[in-house]
C-alpha cells in the first residue's frame, strides 16, 4: 500500500461553518480524488459533538481520523470520556439565552486564554506534538501537512526529521494580528510578531499561502524556502430552474471569528440603515455561527439562519451577498461560495484582497458604510433586471477549479 498523508490539525475539516475547515476539506478530497490515502491527526478533540461522521465528500475508504483523544474508524470518531464532557458543556453553553450565553463563554475563554476579544490560534501542546510525532514516524507518510503555525511546532519533534513536511498557512498571521489589535482588541496569543511567525513557517519543507499576494510576501520574507500558493477551489452550482431569486434579499455566511463579528456590527450599525432606505424591501439574512455573537436585538429585516446544512437553500434566493469586513488577511473564502452559487458580492477592499482579476469580477468594492450601502442596492437592482450578474459569477470560479488552484500543492508532494 503506498505511503499515506497525514494532516495535523485540531478540527474535523468540513464545509458550511468556518472558512479554515472548509479549505481543509476541500484539500483533502482533492488528495482523496488523486488516489491518496489521507490521515487526519487531531491535536485536540475539538468536535462539536462526541460522536461525529465525517463529511460525506470525504471518502471513508481513503480517509481516516486518529488523535491522542479520539476512538476512531472510517467514516467516524469519538471522543474519549474526559474531552467528551467538555463537548457536552459547550452543547449546553448553548441552550442558553444569548447575554447569559456570551457572558459565561467570555468565562470559560478567560479561564484558558485571559480575558481576550478573540482567540487566533491556539499552539499544539507539547504532549499532543510528541503524541503526534510518535504515530506520524510509525506511519512512515509520504508527507505531513500542518494547519497554520499553531501546530508548527510538531516539526521540532526529532521523530520527523526526513519526512517532507507542508505547511497550509490559511493566513500571514503576524499581519492579522496587527490589524485587530489596532482595533483595540485584545487577543491571543498577546505577541505575534513577524519574526515569530517567520520562524515556525521556517520549520517546514513547503509553505502553502492562501492566495498570490501573500505568497509573494513570504517568499520574500523566507529567501530559500520553498513558498507556493494554493487557493480555496470553487465548483460553480447553478441556480436550479424554477427557483427565483427574491426580490430586496441579502446573504451574509461567516464563522464567529472576531474578523466576521466586527465587520457585521459595523455593517448592521453604519450601512444597514442606510441600505434600507434605498431598497425599501431588504432583507438580510445571515448564515454560520457568526450569529452567536450578535446578541442583542437585530435591525429590522435582518434574521440570524445559523449554520446551514446546505447554503443554497440561501444563496440561491438572494440576490446579492455583503462581505463588510474591515481587518484580517488571508483569502475570505465565503465570497467564492457567493460567487459559485451565481451571486454578485457588495464587499470592503479588505473582503476581496487576494483574488484574481478578471473581466468577470463578480464585486463591487466599496470604501465606506454608505458607498457600500450604494454598492449593494445597485447590485441588487442590475441582478433583478438580468442574468448578467449571475453568469459573471458563475464564469469567475472558472480560475478556481480544484485541478487549476490545488496543480501547485499536488507538485510539493510530489
């Protein structure tokens, strides 16, 4: 049997809730579609459940999960009793109403990380690294892909030493980091300064960036390392015939990374109002577990949908979709599901850095809350009149096939 994959992260990659998850599903069943066995390694059991399937794109004959926490087979893992609990506890956390929700999870992340407005990462722990490092020699992989910096410090482990290794950046952290703190924000970790992130990127064979920009960047930044980019795939899906789009609707999808939350306070505060006075009849509905942050009462015609099995039930009624972000780096991968599901995407110069220019740009970029609010009634008026909006977007994820994005990742493997 050839030699496996292994990818060591801290979450079961799946689509439809966090934008880091979703690429890690799509990188692996793209190496499951080339013929490769893959094995996913959890640092920790972070799983929204105890017991939970993988995703069905994830084939169980060549991908399986294992971690020093988990019971495991094809096509499913369990937590062991300890981690087990504290899935539990989260689940309970919340069934609670949503200011007595967010103040006693602002409790138990004070109890692990301080009092912080958002967690970046959190860095493998040594017992997990060495767990990890012990299983991934006996494996005897062909190669190991780490997710981000915050498991690179499993590459020190003498055990790997000889074993090709990837890094999967997802994002230039260091630059992430600045941008929040000079919000005002406190985060963990406290210091993340650009020769801290240098340094653990160092530590593997192969840097993978999110996108061109960034890849240019490190490859500046790291003279000698070998720095490819390889972006997020979009498989375009039509609209279905027979299902309209709705009148005056909106889409926004994010996780409840700090990043999401600060963009779409901003954007219900500043731009929604105004939004609503040039198109009446809008409706905002927002997907993903960004909503569990946005307590309080919501604007009129907004709704919180939560995480949503499948987003076309969403994305394909809307008639445009908003990206109000104002920090963070990487490549905002909701806007390629926008754009796979037809929609055209009012967003901030901060939402679109990093993708590809073409006379199909399904964005219209805006500065400030009121240009943005212009931006999305114009949207949504030209995307009613016609289907130009439509194909354009549907015509852009043509530079985001799997083969054409994932060609430089598959070459680093070898």
């Amino acid at each position: 049997m050839a030699a496996p994959i292994v990818l060591v992260t801290d979450e079961i990659p799946r689509p439809g809730e966090a934008g880091h998850l979703a690429y890690n599903h799509a990188v692996i069943g793209f190496l499951a579609a080339e013929g490769h066995e893959v094995v996913v390694m959890l640092a920790r059991a972070r799983l929204p459940w105890p017991v939970q399937r993988l995703a069905p794109a994830l084939d169980p004959a060549r991908v399986r999960v294992e971690g020093p926490e988990l019971i495991g087979g094809r096509g499913w893992v369990a937590a062991r009793p300890r981690p087990a609990g504290r899935i539990l506890a989260r689940q309970a956390l919340r069934l609670l109403p949503g200011a007595l929700r967010e103040g006693l999870r602002r409790r138990a992340r004070a109890g692990e990380y301080g009092v912080v407005d958002a967690v970046l990462g959190r860095f493998i722990a040594p017992e997990a690294a060495a767990w990890a490092a012990g299983r991934i020699a006996a494996l005897a992989p062909r190669a190991v892909l780490v997710d981000t910096i915050f498991r690179a410090p499993l590459l020190r482990e003498p055990a790997l030493r000889g074993i090709r290794s990837v890094l999967l950046a997802h994002d230039v952290f260091h630059r992430r980091h600045a941008a929040l703190a000079a919000r005002g924000l406190s985060l963990h970790p406290a210091t993340l300064t650009r020769e801290e992130e240098l340094a653990l990127l160092g530590l593997a064979d192969v840097v993978v960036a999110i996108q061109p920009e960034e890849e240019a960047l490190l490859r500046a930044l790291l003279p000698g390392r070998r720095v490819i980019s390889a972006p997020m795939p979009a498989r375009p899906r039509p609209r279905p015939p027979g299902r309209a789009r709705e009148a005056g609707l909106f889409a926004f999808v994010g996780s409840d990374g700090v990043h999401n939350v600060d963009g779409m306070r901003w954007f219900l505060d500043a731009a929604w109002p105004l939004l609503r006075r040039l198109v009446p009849e809008a409706r905002l509905e927002i997907c993903g577990t960004v909503g569990r942050a946005l307590t309080g009462a919501l604007p009129p015609g907004v709704a919180l949908r939560g995480v949503v099995p499948d987003l076309a039930a969403v994305l394909h009624r809307a008639v445009a979709a908003v990206a109000p972000l104002r920090a963070g780096s990487g490549l905002k991968l909701k806007l390629l599901d926008y754009a796979a599901h037809g929609l055209p995407v009012a967003a901030t110069p901060c939402a679109v850095e990093g993708f590809e220019r073409a006379p199909d740009w399904p964005f219209a970029v805006a500065e400030d809350a009121e240009a943005l609010a212009q931006a999305a009634s114009r949207l949504a008026a030209e995307a009613a009149a016609d289907g130009t909006w439509e194909r354009r977007a549907l015509g852009y994820c043509r530079l985001y096939a799997p083969g054409r994005v994932f060609a430089p990742l598959a070459g680093a493997l070898g």
